[in-house]
C-alpha cells in the first residue's frame, strides 16, 4: 500500500498519472473522512476513478456511485465437475444461454417471466417505484437481461474441475436513467449554491435536503434491482445448465455482491457513507468475487477485513486501453488464439474486451494480497457477452 497523502491511499502498483490526479481531485473534496483508498484496478472513470472507495459525511457524490448502480457478480458452485463435460458441444450450450438470457444494450425480455414475476411484485412495493416509473416504464420487462460492454454470462471449472455458472450485470437501462437524473440534480444543486467544482462530475448533494432524500431512494431501489436481476439470470442460466445435462443443478455455493454502490457504514469509530465504484465490501470471512476478463482467470475469495481500505477489494482486472484503443491494438486473428478452448460470439464486436484491454488479473490479485484470501481460481470454458 502506498500513502499518497493523508487523504489518499492507493494499493495500485500500475496507477496512470491521469488516474492518479483524478483520484486526488476527490480526496481533496472537503467531506471525505477519513480518507479514500484505491484499488489495485484503478483506472480513469466518470467524475470518481473507477476502482475506488469513496468514504463521506453528510454528503454522496451521485458520479461516484456511477450510472450502473448495484452493479456486480454471481456465481453458483454445481455438483458436476468437467468430466460431466466432456465430449459434449459447449457451442450448443453458449446457444442456449444466449436464448435464455437477452443480450446486449437494448435488448429486454417480450413478457415478465414466471420466475420474474415476484421479483418484480418486490421492486413495485419498493420506495423509489415511482422514479423507476417515470425514468424507464418498461423496467420490469428489463429484470433478467444481461447488457453489454463487459457484462458476461460464463460456465467456468474452478482449481479441482468443478463447474461453476459466473455472471456480472448490473441495473440495466433504468439504473442508467436513474443515475443520470440524480448526477444532473446534483450538478444543478451546486450551481445554485455556487459551489465550486474541479470537475461537474464530482457535484454531491447534501444530506438532509430532499434532493439527497430522493436520490438514496432511487440509488436503493436501483441496487435491489442489480441484485434481483443478476438473480433472475441465474435462475435461467442454471435452468439451460441442467436442460443441456439432462439433470437438475444442485447450489452448493452461491455469491451475489455489489461493485458499483452505496452504504452507511461504520469506520474508525464513525458512521460515513461508503461509495464503492468499481470494488467490492470485503470484510473479516465476507465471501467476494473479482473477475479478470475474457480469456483469464477469475477468483471467489474471502475478505480479510483490512481497516485502512475500507474494508474493501478490487472488483476485476480493471481497463488498461480504451475501448477505441483496444480496438485499434488487437486483431480479431488475436483474440480467436486467446479464446481457444472457450466457447463465445466469435465475433469482432468483441475486440475492445480484449484480456490485453484490461490490466494483468494476476498483478491485480497480487496487490490485492492483505485486502482479500483467493479461495477458488476459475477459468472459463463458455463466454456469452453482448455486443
């Protein structure tokens, strides 16, 4: 771990000098306490860096939640291990996932699912009901849809060949719209108080004031949402898992945590609002995931609870190149030799997720060593992504 200052720690041994001063910008906003700890995936991100753990008082930085609230991963532990596989087509499986599951941004389900039908019945009993209402009124046909970018559905074997069902998804359209009426109101909060900003992108609103009130209420509903919806996708996943066995699955393990969100927490004696962008919560025994990319490895873990950062972990490999970058670098010949042995799209869409388009997992996990315990190392045999 490296202390920048007093007010900025950072477990990042590859850390951009853009993604240094950006993390510094928010630091030095006067209502972190006690100081804001960044992750070994650090990299550039919207206002905040993504990578980050932004503790405050009296105030949230609706930017530094992000636009995917609640976004994060799953996994189920099956009792099958690769030999139920082999010899069997996993294209086929890919196929019928990729059926299942709506992929891809826009792309939602054509009626509420029965298996959704409670999930959603949950969400309009919800407090902030309404706002998902006005921001996007077809969310209900979104809950079990997977996006695109680096969202991913995989059928991975762990260190001794057992089957694991891995995804990451977040809230979909309406925690975007959601997220980007909260980030306008508070750009519009400030203004009119003439507050000052290195960046509008950092704008907060301030606790006690109604705009603040709403805001929690959508950012609430919106992170039960991520969590229903990674849910709903599981169940269908597992669902194709054992139409394609011929044999019903069997949960022996199952994760389901947030990476992009926001919680009242207790650190250092004091009660603070915790926003993660892009890391998980990784308290004493607490059980996480941490994906790489496409074509790499990924982790169940347990946290070790470390004090100074927060409580808190990498939640994936984190970019090294831009999404344009990483298409003008890599080559579709490239990745199909990356992706052999996997089953996936198979198409060039998929270039600018690259593993080479993200930061080595392996350097991630290793100065993630005092924030978190690998348990289980996954290497993936089915890829489904949007594009």
């Amino acid at each position: 771990m490296e202390r920048i200052s007093d007010r900025l720690l950072s477990w990042a041994s590859i850390l951009e000098p853009a993604t240094r001063e950006q993390a510094e910008r928010t630091a030095a906003l006067p209502f972190i306490h006690p100081h804001l700890a960044l992750m070994p995936d650090a990299h550039l991100g919207k206002g905040a860096t993504v990578g980050s753990v932004i503790p405050t008082v009296g105030a949230i930085i609706p930017a530094a939640v992000g636009v995917d609230i609640g976004c994060g991963m799953m996994a189920v532990r099956t009792q099958f291990d690769a030999a139920d596989l082999t010899g069997r087509d996993l294209d086929t499986l890919h196929a019928q996932i990729s059926r299942a599951v709506p992929l891809s941004a826009g792309r939602y389900n054509k009626k509420v699912q029965p298996t959704a039908e409670p999930r959603v019945a949950e969400l309009r009993g919800m407090p902030g009901a309404a706002q998902a209402d006005g921001a996007a009124a077809n969310w209900p046909l979104q809950l079990g849809s997977l996006g695109s970018g680096n969202h991913f559905i995989e059928v991975s074997l762990d260190e001794r060949d057992r089957v694991w069902l891995f995804l990451h998804s977040g809230s979909r359209g309406v925690g975007n719209k959601l997220a980007s009426v909260h980030i306008r109101r508070a750009q519009e909060w400030c203004r009119a108080r003439d507050i000052e900003l290195a960046d509008r992108d950092l704008a907060h609103l301030e606790e006690g004031t109604p705009e603040f009130d709403a805001y929690i209420e959508a950012l609430h509903w919106a992170q039960r949402f991520a969590y229903l919806n990674r849910e709903e996708m599981m169940d269908r996943v597992v669902a194709q898992l054992g139409r394609f066995l011929r044999t019903d699955v069997d949960r022996l393990e199952t994760v389901n945590c947030h990476h992009n969100y926001t919680e009242r927490e207790e650190h250092y004696g004091r009660s603070l609002w915790v926003s993660r962008k892009g890391a998980i919560s990784a308290r004493k025994e607490q059980p996480g995931l941490i994906p790489g990319s496409m074509g790499t490895a990924s982790y169940v873990v347990t946290g070790r609870g470390n004090v100074e950062s927060l409580m808190s972990s990498p939640h994936g490999a984190g970019r090294n190149h831009s999404r344009n970058a990483a298409r003008r670098l890599f080559t579709r010949a490239d990745l199909d030799e990356r992706m052999a042995g996997i089953a996936w799209g198979r198409s060039n869409a998929f270039l600018d997720e690259h593993p080479d388009a993200y930061k080595p997992v392996d350097v991630v996990m290793r100065d993630a060593a005092d924030l978190v315990e690998i348990r289980h190392t996954l290497r993936q045999i089915v890829n489904v992504k949007g594009d």
